[in-house]
C-alpha cells in the first residue's frame, strides 16, 4: 500500500518537492527520559496506525541520531534525478529497518542501492553547498513556524500537519485548485 502522498500524486497529478527539516539537530539536549517515556509509550499506536492505515510494518530507528546527513544527501540525490528514490530507501531504512540514518556507512549504502556513485556521495555530504541548501529550507520551515514533521504546504499557503488521510489531502487539493 502507498502512502497518502503517493496515492495524491497519482491520482490529482500534485508535484511533490521536498525540503528538509531536522526534529534533532546537531548540539539539540539529549531527549528527556520523560519525553522518551512518552514517546516509547506512543509507539504501539503508531506501528497499529501505520498497519491499519497504510498496510506498512513498521520498526523505526533509534531517536538519538540526527537526520542532517541523509538531509544533504538528499540534496545530492535530488541533483541527481534520484530524489525520490533516495527519500523512499531513507524512509524504508529508518522506519523499516530500525537503521541509523546519521551513520554515513548506512547512507553510502543506500546511495549505492538506487545507483548513485558511492565515492561522490560521501564527498557530497562535506560539501556546504548541499549543506547551505539544506539549511535554507530549516530556516523556512521555521519561517513558516513549523516544529515537526512530516508537514505539507500547499501553494505556499496552506499549512497540512501530521500524517494524514488520502481523503484529506484530496479536500485540500481539490480547495486549493478551486482557488487557482
């Protein structure tokens, strides 16, 4: 089964560009082990949400590492023509295969699977172009006061939060279209 987002752009032609956003950026405090509480707490909904909704088994990730490599990574494989894929095997990799998507063996693994040069992409993630391109899309997103993810703007102006339904992204596509 396909995401929300998928299905969207299949069905309503919607051009997807992606932007990067860090919930854990470098120097942030470690999580509180209340928060982490929390969080663990949450978890068995969203593996039955994930289950239920999307027809995804899901296994995420440790909560500690940053995303900031894979972000500039991202940027690389986006120059590339590989964006999509890259964001799909990330994606597959933490929330699938409880990977650690700070660790640069992982994503070096993961550009060699969807054909990019391994030896480039570890070059283009010292690189501070890809690095000040992910940093201008954090400062919009907080421009925007975004504070987590995943979040989807639509026509620069309205603000979707959360995971949502197929069936809310399309009232919001079909309003925003209306509009134009």
């Amino acid at each position: 089964m396909s995401s929300s987002l998928e299905r969207l752009k299949q069905s309503h032609g919607v051009a997807v560009g992606w932007r990067s956003f860090e919930l854990r950026p470098a120097g942030a405090p470690p999580i509180s082990p209340e928060y982490r509480a929390r969080i663990e707490a949450g978890r068995p909904r969203l593996v039955q949400m994930a289950r239920d909704v999307y027809g995804l088994e899901i296994n995420p990730g440790k909560m500690d590492g940053t995303s900031r490599a894979a972000l500039v990574g991202a940027k690389y494989a986006e120059g590339a023509g590989l964006g999509d894929a890259y964001h799909d095997a990330v994606f597959r990799a933490y929330w699938q295969q409880a990977q650690d998507i700070s660790d640069r063996g992982v994503l070096a693994d993961i550009a060699d699977q969807i054909g990019l040069d391994r030896a480039a992409f570890l070059a283009a993630l010292d690189d501070t172009a890809y690095d000040d391109a992910v940093q201008a899309d954090v400062d919009l997103a907080h421009s925007y006061g975004l504070g987590g993810v995943p979040a989807l703007v639509f026509q620069d102006k309205y603000l979707v939060s959360g995971a949502q339904p197929y069936e809310t992204l399309v009232r919001v596509t079909e309003q925003v279209s209306a509009e134009s």
